[in-house]
C-alpha cells in the first residue's frame, strides 16, 4: 500500500503519526484516511495508540502489544512540529531540570500552543499529562523565557532554593538570550505583578535585556 511506504519514510519506526496531519499533508478525505489506517492496523503493519493516533512498530515484543514512547508522543504533539517549537515542559519537573528542587511529578506539565482550553488532562496509555494554554503565543526565540516567567510566578510552590540560590541556574538556562525592552515588557504584562517584581528586582530584566551588562 502506497500509504504504507509515505508513512514509513515520512516517520519511520516507533515515531507518532497523526492522522489529522497526514489528512492535512495529502490533502485526503477524512473517512479514507480513516479507513487506511485502520486497514494497516488490521494487517499488523502499524500499531493504534488511540483514536488518530498510531506508529509503525520496529519489532514486536514477546508478549502483548507494541507500546510508544509516551516522551515521544508529547514531543511530536505539543513541544516541537519539525523545527518550529511549539510548547515546553513546565512546573516540578522544568524545576528540576534546573537544578532547584530535587523533586519530580509523575505527571508531565505541558504549555503548548496546541491547545483551546486554559487547562485540561490527556492520558496516552495510563500516562497522565496536564496541558495548560500559553499566556504569550511560544516561539522558537521566545519559549525559555516563559518557562522562566511561568517559574517565577510559582516559584515558591516548585523551588526549595531561594530565588537569590536559583537565579544563576536561571541565568544559565537564558544564556544566549537577548530581547528587547519593549518585547520583554509585553511577555511581562501577561503575568501578575508578583511575577513582575521578580523579574525587576532580581536583576533579571537587566541580565535579558542586556542593560546590565
């Protein structure tokens, strides 16, 4: 089957493949994209995660079903479409990739622009994970600093360093960054007055706008 062959050089092995993307990319009817890919699941040829939702399998395990990467899922469906970021991970577990709690979430936080809903929760198998919409539309330039701006709003709740402790973790992860006043004053707007303070009085504005260098 032509699909077949498209699919597997367009994704290749235990990748995500949408179908509401591959209707949109071969410009197919909705019902005959349905009915191919159920065809290719009947034939054993690619696995169903859920509905619209399916991968091609490199090998079959010894028992029970094929299963996804759930981390991949959330990458293809929320972070990043080819090279266009489109969400970030956000809460205990960005967090902690910064080094300022030792904790993790078991369920995965995720600010995508892919979403209509303020909040709402997805599982992909028994994986939760809670989708938020962004306050500022995400960019490929503009995404770690709201994942930093979404820490400092609830930076209290997710950090057990001070924000004096934490801010060269911050500083760090902004590294390369550079955004002008007026940009950085509309992202700041987004958010309350305490996110703001942060930013002013922990030498933050000035560290990303570069006046302080």
């Amino acid at each position: 089957m032509k699909l077949y062959r498209y699919l597997l050089e367009k994704y290749g092995y235990d990748e995500p493949i949408f179908t509401d993307q591959v209707k949109e990319d071969l410009e197919m009817n909705p019902n005959t994209v349905r009915q191919y890919f159920k065809r290719l699941a009947d034939e054993g040829k690619i696995e169903k995660v859920q509905n619209g939702l399916y991968f091609i399998p490199k090998k079959q395990p010894l028992f029970g079903s094929p299963v996804l990467n759930v981390d991949r899922i959330i990458q293809r469906k929320f972070l990043k479409n080819q090279n266009k970021v489109t969400g970030y991970i956000t809460g205990t577990n960005f967090t902690n990739q910064l080094g300022l709690t030792s904790q993790t979430a078991a369920v995965t936080t995720v600010v995508t622009n892919n979403t209509s809903s303020i909040k709402r929760e997805v599982t992909f198998y028994k994986n939760k994970v809670i989708i938020k919409k962004p306050r500022v539309l995400i960019t490929n330039e503009n995404y770690r600093l709201l994942q930093v701006l979404d820490l400092l709003n609830d930076y209290d709740r997710f950090s057990e360093k001070s924000l004096e402790e934490g801010l060269s973790s911050i500083k760090r992860y902004l590294n390369g960054i550079t955004i002008g006043e007026e940009e950085l004053k509309s992202y700041m707007h987004a958010y309350p007055v305490k996110t703001k303070l942060k930013v002013y009085e922990s030498g933050l504005y000035d560290a990303i706008t570069r006046r302080g260098v």
